[in-house]
C-alpha cells in the first residue's frame, strides 16, 4: 500500500512540473535592444523635464526614472521614442516612492504604444496589492482584466519586478518572477513600449521606475514607427527660454533689413 502511496505521489509530482515550470518566465526571445538604468540622463533617450505642466518625469539619484501625476483622474506615461517591436520582452523595476500612501494609485508598463493615447498597459497597485490590464483608444479606457488581487504583487514601497512578453496577438505577462495574467487582442499590431503612473485619487503620488529592459527578435528599432517628439504639453524652462531668444534674433534681424530698404 506504501509502495502504491508513493508510486501515485511522485506520478502527480511528474505530472504537475510542466505546470509548474509553464508559470516560469524563461529567458526573453531575441537580442536585448535597450537597457537603462537610469544612471545618466544625458545618455538615456527618455526625456527629462520635472517641471512639465502635464505631469513630471524625469531621473533623479539614486539612478531611477520617476513619474509625478499630481491630479486625481491623470494619466502620465513616458515611452521610448523610435523603438517599434512586433514581437518583444520588456522588464522593468516599480516601485512607489510617494510621500503618503493615500488615496489610490498604479504604475506599469506601456506596450505596443502607437502614440500616447493608443496603447496597452499593465498596472500594478501595490498599495491594494492589485493588478490590471488595460487598453487605451483615443480617450477611452477598456478593462482587459479588471483591478484584481493577486499574492503576487509586493505591498507598499516594495519594489516589483514586471514583465510583459508580446508576441503577434497573444500577450503574458508576469510579476516577480511568476506568471501573472496572460490576454490576446488585435487592437495594435506593433508598437513602442514604455512606463506610466495612473492617478486615481492618490495625493502627489511619486512612482520609481529601474533597470528597464527590452528584447526582441526584430534587429533595429524602427525610426519613423513613433514620432522622435512625442507630444509634449509641458515644455521645460530651457526650451522656453531658447525658443525666446530665437524670435528675438529674427525680429533684429527684420528690423535692420526694413532699415536698410528705407534708407
């Protein structure tokens, strides 16, 4: 009977590893095509402007990238500009630095993004432990999975490891080292990756983005996939102030060619 016991044992053991294992994130298909770890802002091709009227984004020591969504109800998200991916593997560290853990907040990652209303999005809440995925279409937001607990969200300040693989219309993704959700949709066929904050009813909420990563079996980022600029509604103090001295310069220079005509 023991012998019998056992043999049934190590036969559901057997039979429950390829379950297992399936719930592994394995090694990312393709070449890594991007890495930063937000060490040195002049290197990185995200944009540093902490004083957009929008919303904050920006680097900051100790080495990390951040959103700042001050408003109950916005939505800021940084993505990479040129890139275009098909198929890919993106990871990247979150974790939520605001001051108060008040109201509700998420931070994510943006996939298959074609400009900064069309997009897919992973969010993670860790201060409810919850996650969603989302699909952005113009102005209008569409639960693919809805706000659900998960054990495997990491609570508060902690710092969450996540993952979204894309390949064709299917799409999995996973969190901390285990598989989370997985979802299919036709919606957007190719498209750039990148973070976002989503501000519910949060006050000031502060989220660290880290060592973000992106593989793909396609060589080359494609240039012309996602606008080099991508809209901006808060341009920084310096792009002001040069934008200024430049109008200057021209309206010198039309006054001294209108002098010259006169005489």
């Amino acid at each position: 009977m023991r012998r019998m016991f056992g043999a049934a044992l190590v036969a559901f053991g057997l039979a429950l590893l390829p379950a297992l294992a399936a719930a592994q994130p394995g090694a990312p298909q393709g070449e890594l095509v991007y890495e930063d770890d937000f060490n040195d802002a002049a290197a990185s091709s995200l944009e540093d402007n902490l004083r957009a009227s929008d919303f904050g984004r920006g680097f900051h020591p100790p080495g990390v990238y951040h959103l700042k969504v001050n408003n109950p109800g916005a939505v800021g998200a940084a993505l990479l500009p040129s890139h275009s991916y098909d198929q890919f593997s993106v990871e990247v560290e979150v974790s939520d630095n605001s001051d108060t853990l008040q109201g509700a907040s998420s931070q994510g990652v943006v996939f298959r993004a074609q400009d900064q209303t069309h997009y897919y999005a992973v969010l993670v809440n860790s201060r409810e432990g919850q996650y969603a995925i989302r699909k952005l279409n113009g102005r209008q937001w569409t639960d693919i999975v809805a706000m659900t607990d998960s054990p495997l969200v990491k609570a508060d300040t902690e710092v969450n490891l996540l993952r979204v693989d894309g390949d064709g219309d299917d799409f999995t993704i996973y969190l901390n080292g285990e598989e989370l959700d997985s979802f299919s949709d036709t919606s957007y066929a190719k498209g750039t990756v990148g973070m976002i904050l989503v501000n519910d009813d949060a006050v000031e909420p502060h989220m660290h983005f880290d060592n973000m990563a992106v593989y793909s079996t396609e060589p080359a980022p494609e240039a012309a996939a996602v606008p080099a600029t991508l809209p901006n509604t808060g341009a920084g103090e310096s792009a002001s102030a040069l934008a200024l001295a430049a109008l200057a310069l021209l309206l010198l220079a039309l006054g001294a060619t209108l002098r010259r005509a006169a005489h």
